[in-house]
C-alpha cells in the first residue's frame, strides 16, 4: 500500500508500528486471526528495536494476547496471561492509566476463567474505582458485567444479580442507549439462565428489542 511505502521509507520508526498495528487491527476486526498476530508482533519486534513504548505498542500486546486465548485452553489462556502482564508493564512504564485500568479488564476476565477468583475481584475492583471516577459509560458497563462473572464464579448468584441491577439502574441515568439495550438483553438472558425470573425476563428482553428497534439495529 502507499502508506506502507511511506513508513518504509521513513526514518521514523514510529510510524512503521503505526502502519503495522493500523494493518494488523483491519485484519483482527474481520476475524482474520492469523494474518492479523504477525503484524502486531512486528510492532512488538519494532518497539524493542528501537527502544518505542507508547499507547500502540501495549495496545498490540493485548491483541496479540486476545487471539492467543481464542484457542481455548488452559496453556493458550496462561499464555495470554502472561502477555497482559508484559502490557501491564510497559502501560505503568509510559504512566498511562488509561491503559492500565484497560488491563486491568482484560487480567479480571483472564483470572476469573483460570478461577484465580480473589485475583479477578483485585483487578475489577481496581477499574471500577477508576472507570467510576471518570463516569465512563461504556467501561464501568464492562466492569458490572465483570462482577456478575466473578459472583457467579463463586457461586453467588444473589450478588450477581445485584450487579446487574445496578448496571441497569446507572445505564438508565445515561444518554447511551445502546448500551442499556445491551444490558437488559444481558440481564434477561441472565434471568432465564439463573434465576429462572421468566416474566422479568421477557420484560427487559422486550424493552431491549424496543430500544433496538428504535435505533435501527434490527438484525439484533
């Protein structure tokens, strides 16, 4: 591509991990998994090279950690692991807390599926409290959801429960409605699985095909 061109043609390496990253996130996003892991770790091999540490360089960690952990296994899954520590480490290196509380995320749901369940309630907690301060819709959604896993993890429904009241109840007094739709379809699929609260189910299923429907995304 001509953008390829450019970067290789260009002292600055930087933009060579912005091209490679760019390349490797179209290829992730079309689930083409495969080609996308050697892009992102050519940024990891250019980072180290030229001594580069920025938003780009952990964020190609964690992708290279999300494919890793598509296979499924307990190796694959302490593999990823392993990587979302090595962001972890470069995102406090660059002192970005927005990467960091994003790592955070992704270490809860990593531990929560090696049922290390003490370790995802450190990390959750950790983001809740950042995410909480910063009024961030869309990850202090995530981080509710993050709490229902762990409770259900440990066999407390009730609190799982909890958290998803409270996702919904926060999503209500935000101007995002996709998310509340996202969230009550979640919650009504939580209610027939686990606590067999089939009428409050159809309800909030049925609100969350309302507001679907209301902004177009039919197919959902």
């Amino acid at each position: 591509s001509i953008a390829q061109k450019i970067a290789e043609s260009s002292s600055d390496k930087s933009l060579l991990i912005e091209t490679a990253y760019s390349k490797g996130q179209v290829l992730y996003l079309n689930n083409e998994w495969a080609l996308a892991f050697p892009e992102f770790l050519k940024v990891d091999s250019l980072s180290k090279a030229h001594f580069i540490k920025n938003k780009t360089t952990v964020y190609a960690i964690i992708q290279r950690s999300e494919i890793i952990r598509q296979k499924f296994s307990e190796e694959t899954t302490n593999q990823a692991g392993e990587l979302l520590h090595e962001a972890l480490k470069m995102a406090k290196e660059i002192r970005s807390p927005e990467m960091i509380n994003l790592i955070y995320t992704y270490l809860a749901d990593i531990s929560g599926l090696n049922e290390k369940h003490d370790e995802s309630k450190k990390y959750i907690d950790l983001a809740y409290k950042y995410y909480l301060k910063k009024d961030d819709i869309r990850n202090l959604s995530q981080v509710y959801l993050l709490y229902t896993s762990y409770y259900i993890g440990i066999n407390q429904i009730d609190k799982a429960n909890q958290e998803q009241i409270k996702r919904i109840n926060y999503l209500r007094q935000k101007e995002d409605r996709l998310e509340l739709a996202r969230a009550l379809a979640y919650y009504g699929s939580f209610q027939r699985r686990k606590t067999k609260e089939y009428n409050s189910a159809i309800q909030n299923l049925l609100e969350a095909k309302s507001i679907y429907e209301s902004i177009k995304l039919t197919d959902i």
